[in-house]
C-alpha cells in the first residue's frame, strides 16, 4: 500500500489527473489523502491544485472545496491560494464564496452582497491572517472595503504588514490608492512605485530613512511574525534590499541615482556590492552594515559575498537564525564560499545560533532540506568542513 501511496502523491504533484483518477479507481481507500494535511503549512490537495482536470478528479474523490489549511497565523482556501482562472473555476464547482476570494478576484458584487449580509466580515481574518483589504485586487475593492469599516494600515498576523506593503509589487494601483488614502508609508515603497515625490518627503523627515532595508532592524516583529514569516517585503522585495536596490531591480533608474545622491558612504558601498558593482569600502561600518557579509551568505549570492569579504567583513557577523555566514555557506553546499571562510579562519565549530548547530550540521541538513538541491555541493562542502 505504501508503493501505491507515493504512486498517489507522484500523480498528484506532478499534475497527472488521469493517473491519480485510476489509481482512486482501483485503490478507493487512497481518497482519504484529498482532505488529509500534505504540507508544513496544514495545506490540503485543494490547496496545492494547478488544473482544472486536477481539481475535477479531487472532487470526485470527496475533497472539500470549503477546506481551510492549519496554518496556526490563518487558514488558507482555495480561493485565497488557486490561480485566478482556478478559483473561479472551483466556485463553479461549489467552493463558497468568502470576503477575501471576493476581494482578491475582483467580484466587487459577490463583496457587496457578503457585507451587506454581514458588516463585520471586512474585520475577518483569512490566510496568514489578513484581511479582505490586504486581498483587494482593484482600488474600487479597496475603496469598498474602506467605505464599510476596514482600516487602511491594518496588518496581518504572519508578516504583520499593510494592505499597501502586500500590494506594492503585483498590484502597484491598489498600493498607490492606498497612499492617496493616507496610508503608512516606508522608502521601499515609494522606490518600488517609482514615486520620487514621496522619496523626497520621506528623507525630508528623517534623512537616515535612506538606510532602509528589508530587515528586522527596520521591519522589527512582536507577534506570530517573529516568529513565523517575517515582513512581507521579504517575498515581495527581496531579502536584505534597500531602496536604492528596490528602485534599479525595478528599472526607476532616475530614481535609484537620486537615492544614491542621498546615500552615506556605507549604503553606497553596500548597494554596490549587491549590485555586483565594484566600489570604495568606507573607512568604517555600522553594527548593521557588518552583517551584509552573513546576509550575502544566506541569499547565496556569491558575487556580493565576494566583494563583501574583500572589505574586510566580519566572519563572526549573524544573519537570520543568528547564523554566521559559514553555517549559511555550508547550508546552501556553497563549497566555493566555505573554502573562501575557512581559508580567512571562519570558525568550523561554532554552536552559537537558533539550532545550536555546527556549520557541518547545516550542511548536513541542508544537503536533505536544502534551499538549491540541484546546485549545491555538498559532498565536497562536507569534506571541508571535516577537514581537521
């Protein structure tokens, strides 16, 4: 049975309708998989599903389009995770509609009616925690939204982060209403919107705002989001990146030369390296700047992590878990980068972050859970790391 199990869930991740159909067929006691939790997440079959014809052989097979994941923040449904097309697709097939499908798939009626029947339905929780708000796929959703009642810098559990921080990348019209609305507003945002008014009055107000990044000394967490997921920006953005960064990965370059304009010695360097750019290190560097040689390790950014070293970084520095950058090395198999560490005397032994674990743990580790399985070498990684 359990050969048959893995040929269940093969069929299913690979999007082979037919075969998991069949495999329903001449194996019934499989169908108790659909409403079972598959990952991390809590999610269901539902929730994972890519095709219609995916999703026809679930719901023969007894799935509940009404499930929600277990994901402690806020239960997920299938029209919060499906591809647009998808979700309505399943509405067709039964799946309720919600406050939070109907603002993320733009049914401004569906919204209306659910409101009508239910005022306080804007202050529901969904997904990760967020709102209807934070889903609304239209400014006419989120001018709806803010007619009944939601509140416009409301943020979720999981990232504890804003409507317009959710929207400011896939849905840029809906971030830029929002601020019109008066919204909080943060660097980042007006250099992914490529608005250099707002830049203007925000380093207008606080000059050190330039030294914004998608970081926990900017973004600091309290709740479930310290613990879990972090800022939005994290997805959305990028791991570590400044406005400056934000700006030219947009393409603001007039933008990003103005940022750069307003930028210290430090950030410009720092900038640079990220943008794989050669430049002039600063005479000295801030507690935060002397972590980018341990963030270059954890984005597995070897050309940044270069340039980072050669200014003289500190090994020792800590990155997310507290980790220093040769346990991110080791973790991603970048032998490159751990030959680089242990060369300028990088400790191989140290415990001293969340996991208590060695470099040559996270390496181990990484080699099974790893973030780059196809590009990491970790067999050679391991035998550096063993080197006595």
């Amino acid at each position: 049975m359990e050969k048959i199990q893995a040929l269940a869930y093969k069929a299913f991740h690979e999007d082979d309708a037919e075969t998991l159909r069949q495999l329903f067929e001449e194996h019934p006691e499989l169908k108790t998989f659909v409403n079972s939790p598959l990952d991390g997440f809590g999610g269901r079959a539902i929730h994972c599903v890519r095709s219609k014809a995916m999703l026809d052989v679930l719901i023969d097979a007894g799935a509940d389009l009404n499930a929600r994941s277990d994901w402690k923040p806020g239960g997920f449904g299938i029209l919060e995770t499906a591809e647009p097309a998808l979700a309505l697709y399943a509405i067709e097939k039964g799946a309720a509609i919600t406050v939070h499908g109907a603002g993320r798939l733009g049914l401004i009626e569906e919204l209306r009616l659910l409101v009508a029947s239910d005022p306080e339905l804007v202050h529901q929780r969904g997904g990760d925690g967020k709102l209807a708000l934070h889903y609304a796929a239209t400014p006419e959703i989120a001018d709806f939204l803010l007619q009944n009642g939601a509140e416009i810098n409301a943020r979720d559990i999981d990232h504890e982060s804003t409507a317009a921080q959710y929207a400011v990348k896939a849905r840029p019209d809906v971030a830029r209403w929002l601020i019109d609305r008066g919204c909080e507003t943060d660097l980042l945002m007006a250099a992914a919107l490529n608005d250099h008014a707002l830049a203007e009055r925000l380093l207008a107000a606080d000059p050190e705002a330039i030294r914004t990044r998608v970081s926990s000394e900017w973004f600091p967490l309290s709740g479930d989001g310290a613990k879990n997921g972090g800022t939005i920006y994290q997805w959305e953005l990028g791991w570590y990146v400044s406005a400056v960064q934000v700006a030219t990965n947009f393409g603001h370059h007039e933008l990003a030369a103005y940022l750069t304009s307003r930028s210290p010695a430090e950030e410009r360097f720092l900038n640079a390296g990220w943008l794989h750019q050669p430049a002039e290190p600063p005479a000295s560097f801030t507690p935060a700047g002397q972590r980018h040689l341990a963030h270059a390790a954890r984005n597995n950014d070897l050309l940044a992590f270069r340039l980072f070293l050669d200014a003289g970084l500190p090994l020792d520095a800590r990155s997310q878990h507290r980790a220093t950058p040769l346990h991110w090395a080791a973790f991603h198999g970048n032998a490159e980068m751990v030959e680089l560490l242990l060369s300028r005397g990088a400790d191989r032994n140290n415990t001293d972050n969340d996991y208590s674990g060695t470099p040559l743990n996270w390496a181990q580790h990484g080699s099974e859970h790893g973030w780059y399985p196809q590009t990491g070498d970790y067999a050679r990684t391991m035998s550096l790391l063993q080197t006595a």
